[in-house]
C-alpha cells in the first residue's frame, strides 16, 4: 500500500465530487464549428459527449451508440441475483439529446482515419475534427473450444448487455435446489477483474437464502485474484459448502465447453452444471480494430494525458478499450477518463497544451446485500502509462459495520455517477 495513502472515503468522496463537477471545461474559441464524435454511449462515452457538449453549446457533438437503452454493468450482479430489479440497471440518453448532443442510435461499422469520417449501420456518414472511442470490450470467441455467440444465448457470459444479464438472471431463478452454477473466469486483462467473485458471491448469497441444497463453483483461470484475501475471508465466513474456489493450480482453468451436453472441461475435471456462466477471454471493443487504434494484444495503446491513440492521429481511446497502466478497466475509471479526454479535446482544438492530469478510481464489491470491499486509487501519468499514487483496499479483518457502510458507499457511488453521466 502506497505511502501517500489515501482513505477510501476520501478517495471515494475525491472521485464523486470529480463526477459532480465532470463537466466545466475550457471554453471552445468563439465562432468555431468543431466536430466532435464519439463512439459507444457507456460510462465513458456519454460523460465525454455531455462534457464536451458543455465545454460549447457551438461545438458539435455527435454519440453513436447502437441501444437506445444503456444496461449498467455496475451493481448487474445484484440483479442477476434477485436482489434488485434490473430495471434500475437501464438508462436512456434523453437528457444528452436534451443538452444538444446529436445522439445516433445505430452501430459504427468503419473509421477512415485519413478521412476523418465514421460510417455508421446503413451507411450514414460522420465527419470529425476528433474522434473520441469508447467501445469497452469484445470477446475472444476462438480462444475457447466449443464456445461462440451462438453457444452464449444457452451458456450466457452476462458481461456485455442486458439481454445477456437478464438470460442468466432468469436460468438462476429458474433452476431447481439442489443444482450448481459454474462462473468460469478469464485470464486478464479484462473488464472489473473483481466482478467474477462478486458474481458468485452473490449467487451464493441467493442460494443461502432461496436455494439452500444449491452451490456455485468458481473455475478460475489464474491463481490469484484483486481483493483475493477479502474474498476468500468472507467466503469462509458466510457462504462454507454453499462456494466452491478452484484456481488455475488446482484446475480452475476451462479448456472446453459442449454445449449440446452442457459439460464444462478443466485439465482436471469435467462439469455438468445446471446453469453455465461462461466469461470469455477479452480485448477491446470490435470498432478499436477496425479504426486501427488497436495493438496486436488487442488493447489500444494511447497517450496518458490526452488519451490520443498512439496509433492513429485525432483519435482518442477511453475506458476499458485503453491500455493506461495502472488504472483499472472499471466504470469510475471510464467516467474520470472521460472528464480528462474531453478536457484534452477541448484544449487541443483551441490550440493549447492539455495539463498532465491526475484521475481517480473507486471499485466495489457486494458480497452480501450488507457486505461489500472496495478499493480505490489516484492515478497520475508517468511515461506512457499511469501509475499508482495513492491507494487504499477495504481492511481483510474488518468489523460488519464496516462492510455495511461500504455496502452504502457502494449504492452512493452508483446512483451518484449514473445522474452525472445519464442525467
């Protein structure tokens, strides 16, 4: 833990006040008529549309997002859980339109950088001065035998979209006592390494609850994990014989998948669970590729303090699809990524040098609708890439009103981030 620590509530208080004030920018040069577009209305694509929009009512904004209705992947275990509608997950982009953001609700299909153009689902064309991507991630669909697109409507991942959150939301409940749910985790870099365990944390809890003769297996394909002692502690505490652990060591690792037999393959073993939830190996978003802002190891590389890929000139990468050290691929990096982007946009088509930032971050995790950990960091460039400057992860022995107020904290960062960036 890093000397210059920081509390998680001050960090967390840091990152929410940011959020509240995400959006004063630097004033676009009267009289300008840039364009400005950005790709994928996620956490960190909406609040940089909003914020540039705000920076000049004259600068153009335009968000291309193909769902008019944006599934939160924040708090979506708890309502693959039953423990909150998953209603609460969904957001609309009323309020962006609202403020004079140009919002297109189709798929981007091509970037011609040397053009300086987007061409969306049907052909319709779009112009930039800069283009800033957020397409979060993508899967690696050949990187695990016998799992597809295809295979994912009956072994759902329910890491991208609600159709997908709801599919196993709905196997869960639907499953009878006494059956098992297997989470396959990924190797990383992926999206909130800790969303896995917090996933079976809280089917656990379900079960604990509802399902009391049922059980959740964990295949892991990596021996250790973000918050592992914190996990583990309080698996140990509340979910004994109801939450199974196998690390890659111990045979954690998902060589195959039949899905016409529902059987799940490990080096070591074979599993026929009742409900399979199948987490693919990941890589930025399919349009970070097609632009050509994507680097052999499928993560965009940019530069720290504009976040300007390092690959194509006038294009910006936020979010999970970027590759920036240190910081976490979360939602709260998204959004502080955001702010620091369209800050960057904003000073560089007025023709000034943007200032080295410094971003925050705050992750939590539900193990219990009154139980959660987090961990929360400030961030600042150094080089290439960001580096840790202050830290601070939830104690391993902490006492239950502890975890309770991190519960709350959880809930306030949650409903506070999503007024800001959906309105």
């Amino acid at each position: 833990m890093n000397k210059d620590r920081a509390t998680r509530r001050d960090v967390l208080k840091t990152a929410m006040a940011a959020s509240a004030a995400i959006f004063p920018l630097p004033a676009i040069a009267q009289g300008t008529a840039e364009r400005v577009v950005v790709i994928g209305g996620g956490f960190g694509g909406a609040a940089c549309a909003r914020a540039l929009k705000r920076s000049s009512a004259k600068l153009s904004v335009t968000l291309i997002e193909p769902n008019r209705v944006y599934t939160a992947c924040p708090m979506s275990n708890a309502a693959i859980a039953g423990l909150r509608e998953l209603t609460s997950q969904e957001f609309g982009y009323g309020r962006l339109q609202g403020e004079g953001i140009d919002t297109v609700f189709a798929a981007a299909e091509s970037v011609d950088a040397a053009a300086r153009s987007v061409t969306v689902t049907g052909g319709q064309r779009f112009e930039y001065d800069r283009l800033v991507l957020s397409p979060g991630v993508d899967f690696r669909w050949d990187a695990l035998p016998g799992y597809s697109r295809e295979v994912a409507k009956t072994m759902p991942h329910a890491w991208i979209g609600g159709d997908q959150i709801a599919l196993l939301a709905r196997q869960i409940a639907a499953m009878e006592d006494g059956g098992v749910v297997v989470v396959s985790v990924p190797v990383t870099p992926s999206r909130c390494p800790p969303a896995p365990y917090e996933r079976a944390s809280l089917i656990a809890h379900m079960f604990k609850t509802r399902k009391p003769r049922s059980k959740v297996i964990v295949l892991d394909a990596k021996d250790s994990f973000t918050m592992q002692r914190q996990f583990q502690g309080a698996w140990k505490q509340l979910y004994q014989g109801i939450l199974e652990y196998v690390s890659l060591s111990d045979g954690g690792l998902v060589t195959e998948v039949d899905p016409v037999s529902k059987v799940v393959s490990t080096d070591f073993d074979k599993y026929k669970p009742a409900v399979a939830n199948i987490i693919p190996q990941q890589k930025a978003g399919t349009i970070a590729e097609l632009a050509g802002v994507a680097d052999r190891t499928g993560w965009c590389p940019v530069d720290p303090i504009t976040f300007e890929s390092k690959l194509q000139a006038n294009i910006h990468v936020i979010g999970d699809a970027a590759i920036a050290g240190a910081m976490p691929r979360s939602a709260s990096a998204a959004s502080s990524q955001a702010r620091i982007c369209a800050a960057a946009v904003v000073a560089l088509l007025s023709g000034n040098k943007p200032q080295a930032p410094t971003l925050n971050s705050s992750c939590f995790s539900l193990i219990a609708p009154d139980y959660a950990i987090s961990q929360t960091g400030r961030y600042r460039p150094v080089g290439d890439l960001y580096t840790e400057e202050a830290s601070e992860i939830s104690p391993v022995d902490a006492p239950q009103n502890l975890r309770a107020r991190e519960a709350s904290d959880a809930e306030a960062w949650f409903t506070a981030t999503t007024a800001e960036v959906f309105g």
